[in-house]
C-alpha cells in the first residue's frame, strides 16, 4: 500500500512575473479605471489584468484565473494578430493554469501552439523558446511522458548553454529540471551531479544567501533524503530554511516548504518528537498566509495526518486526511489528480484501520480520476491498481487482484523501463499474490526477475555512491532483501512435505 506525504521540491515550470498590485481589489480597481478610459480591448489593460490573474492564481482561485487570462489573450490576439510573441506569452499562460486544475489534454496543444509560434518568429535558438520547452516538458512530464519529456529538457538545456554560457542562472534551472526527470526514472546517478552543478551554478551567479539557491539546496536535500543520505540532506534543508527565513520572512509560505520537508527527513530519520512541531509550524504558516482552504494548506494537512497515523494518533489523523480531500476538492474540483491523491490516502488510513467496506470505493475513485486526467498508462494508475489489488488481496479476492497486479507492473515497465524499482516491487507483489495461492511455479520466476531487477538497478546506480552511501541506500529500500527470502522460500515447486 502506497501513502503519499508530499515532499515540495522539483517544480518544472517557471513562468510568471510577480505583479506589481499586490491586492486583488487594488488590481480590480486598477482595471476597471483604464478600461472606463480607454475601452475594455486596449492593450494597455493588459499588464494589470495579468496582475489580477496573478493575484487569483496565488490565492488558488484557477477558475478566476483562467478567465482572465483568457481575455488578456482574446486581447493580444485582437491587436497583434495570432503569431505574435506576446500572444504565445499569454498561451503558455493559459496552459499553465488549465495544467494546474489537472486539464492536461487540453493544455498541451497550446503548449504546442505557444511554442510554435515562437520558433517561427523568434527562431529556434531564442531563450524565450527554450522556456516554451522547459514548459511543454513539465506538462510531459506530469503525464508520464518521460522520453519526449527528457528529449525537450535537454534541448532547453543546450539553447541556454549555447546563450548563456555554462554559469547562468537559467542553466541552473533547466539542469534541476532535467535532473527531477532523472531522479523520477530512477537514473539516481545522472542525477545527482545534475542537481549539484545546479547549486553551484546558482551559488555562483547568485551569491550564497539568494532564495534560488535555497530552492537548489531543498531539491538536492530532496534527493538525499530519498537516497537515505539523512546526514547529509539534514544541513542542506537547514540552510535552505536559514536563507529563506533571512531573505523571505519567518512566515512566508517558502518558509513552510521548507519547514515541511525538514519535518518529514526527521520523522524519517525517527526523530519524531524534533518533526511534529516543524509539521504544525509549517501548517500555521500556510494557514496564515493562504488562507485555510489553499492546496497548500491541504498538502500540510496530508502530511500532518500521515506522520500522526504513523505515531498511532489515528483518532486526530482521520480528520485531517478528511480535511485536506475536502479542500483540494473545494478548490480543484472533484476529478484533479490531487483529489486522487489525497482519496489514495484516506483510503490507505481507512484500509489500516480495519475499515475496508469504507476504503474500497475511495481506491476505485481514486482510480477513476487518475484514467481520466492522465489516460490509462500513466505511472499514477499504476499506484492506485496496486494499492486497490492490495487491498483485494486481504481479503481474499485474489481472482479480482491479479489483473490489477498485473496491469501495474505493466505500466510501470512501460513508463520506467524493466530495471526500475517500482518494477521490482510490482513483481514481488504479484508473486506474493501467486505464492499465496499456491502457484509456486508462476510465483518462482517472478520473484527471480523482481531481484534481478532489483540487482541492476542497485549496480546502475550504486557505482557512483560511497561506501556509507551504498549502506545509507541500501537501509532504506524493502527490494533485495524480501525478494531473496522470498526467492530461497519457494526454492521448490511448493512447501516441503514431512
């Protein structure tokens, strides 16, 4: 069974500019006086009308946003015509709010047309072309199009390198792009130096104490944290969360993100009684500062509710996992994949309480929203059949489950590759499924391709790490271990007989 706390740290795509009102009714205002002016199509509403979509796009109101935005392009198009630079400026826009409510088949062709337009005016070597790259990437991405997602990172990468030279700022940015997508396919060793060379780039160009250089070191904390490096990733989140305190304020929601991922590395690392009011800090904070209905706030809940179902306090976690659905479905909608999300996690909380009746149709919700906003061989899909096999799996529905395994470890080696550690897992999972039933001569080679796999992906990756490295990663993952003594278990065609 899979629980999701939410690490914040890669964010694929950059694109708006802070806007100068800082108000929504001072913005509003600001609008409705040039437009009594200068009538509602001059292009000089334009800057405050993006003001005003920032301002909603910040306090979580997309719907808002996108409405807007949509007349800022109506706009652009109307005065410049539909292949002009600031019209594919207010596309990506578009795109990125209707990526953000989980629209994603309807935000890549603009996307597309955005990029389109801009190759053809610009040329295919301008930095503007490389952020329609960079953007159109992390829409791929999040639709688990990884191939085509790489092949635009490292096309932005090569347009900023060649532009900018290897020390820019820019260059940081898409080499923490590429690397999130490397670290997510499991190619741990690509991405390591890649996140590195990212910091120090920034380091660099910025100075030490800049908030992207805290962005840096959290997404290289991030990394660590997954790999099992707790010593290591611990300082570098420390100094993300000083530098930010410094430069943003103590109450600044970059502050809570920090706060966040600091909190879940020491309840990782045991150190529970340090974590739990980090979590609370981080959550006050977003509470404050967003308002008590933003996603964020719902991501603070989630992760709040997961350390206390960890620490037995299942009678304060239930209301906040419940909390957290009801306001990413309150602002989202009810089909967003972040709504699967936290339905994912109610559904596992319910499924340890002993609660299957309750769990069951949360996992098969969770399900059907993520076939519709992604289609049906996204890595999401395959997470959700898991955990629903699993739960059919418990209670003894092993005819209902095994489809479900199967179609998982399909996906994830189609999406990942056959040496990916979700791979592995899916394998060992579906030989479970088959040794419970009996069938040891279907579970055997299973669980002996799960530590293969298991085996090259640890030799992939294992290379490039130290020796305290290699135990530190190897401390925390379930995949060689289970799969040997599983594999010596069932060295036969079943269980010895007296």
């Amino acid at each position: 069974m899979i629980f999701s706390a939410l690490l914040l740290g890669f964010m694929p795509t950059v694109f708006f500019q802070e806007p100068e009102e800082t108000t929504l009714e001072a913005a509003q205002r600001n609008v409705a006086e040039l437009e009594a002016e200068l009538g509602p199509e001059h292009l000089d509403l334009v800057a405050p009308l993006n003001a005003v979509m920032m301002i909603h796009y910040g306090q979580a109101r997309y719907g808002k946003a996108e409405d807007v935005c949509r007349r800022v392009l109506e706009i652009r198009e109307k005065v410049y015509g539909p292949e002009h630079p600031e019209v594919a400026q207010s596309l990506q826009h578009l795109a990125v709010l209707l990526g953000t409510q989980g629209s994603y088949a309807k935000a890549r062709p603009l996307y597309e047309r955005s990029l389109s337009i801009q190759e053809k005016v610009l040329g295919p070597e301008h930095p503007d072309v490389a952020l329609a790259l960079n953007n159109l990437a992390g829409l791929l991405y999040g639709q688990g199009s990884y191939a085509e997602a790489r092949s635009l990172y490292e096309r932005s990468l090569a347009i900023y390198e060649k532009i900018y030279g290897l020390e820019h700022s820019r260059v940081a940015l898409a080499l923490n792009n590429l690397a999130g997508l490397l670290d997510m396919q499991g190619s741990y060793a690509e991405a390591r130096p890649l996140y590195e060379r990212s910091l120090a780039i920034y380091e660099k160009s910025l100075g030490p104490e800049h908030p992207d250089v805290a962005t840096s070191l959290n997404n290289l904390a991030v990394f660590l944290n997954e790999m099992g490096s707790y010593a290591d990733a611990r300082p570098l989140y420390e100094r993300s969360l000083a530098i930010r305190e410094k430069s943003l304020g103590s109450e600044h929601p970059d502050v809570a993100t920090s706060l966040n991922n600091l909190a879940l590395l020491l309840d990782d690392m045991g150190s529970y009684a340090e974590a739990r009011p980090l979590y609370e800090r981080s959550l006050g904070i977003w509470e404050k500062t967003l308002g008590p209905d933003h996603p964020d706030v719902a991501t603070a809940l989630n992760n709040l509710a997961t350390f206390l179902h960890d620490m037995g306090s299942d009678a304060e976690a239930r209301p906040l996992y419940e909390r957290s659905l009801g306001i990413w479905e309150k602002t989202l909608g009810p089909d967003h994949p972040d709504v699967a999300l936290a339905l994912n996690n109610l559904a596992a909380f319910l499924h340890d309480m002993g609660s299957d009746a309750e769990a069951r149709p949360l996992y098969e919700r969770s399900l059907a929203i993520r076939e519709k906003s992604f289609g049906p061989e996204h890595p999401d899909i395959a997470t959700a059949l898991n955990n629903l096999a699993w739960l059919l799996q418990e209670q003894g529905s092993y005819a209902e489950a095994r489809p479900l395994y199967e179609r998982s470890l399909a996906i994830w080696g189609k999406a990942f590759g056959p040496e990916h550690p979700n791979v592995a897992d899916s394998l060992n999972n579906l030989a479970w499924l088959l040794q419970e039933q009996g069938s040891y001569a279907e579970a055997r080679p299973l669980y002996e391709r799960g530590f293969s796999t298991t085996i090259k992906h640890l030799s992939k990756n294992m290379g490039a790490m130290t020796e305290v490295e290699r135990f530190q990663f190897l401390a925390i993952k379930t995949g060689p271990e289970p799969l040997l003594l599983n594999l010596v278990a069932i060295r036969g065609e079943g269980p010895d007989k007296d």
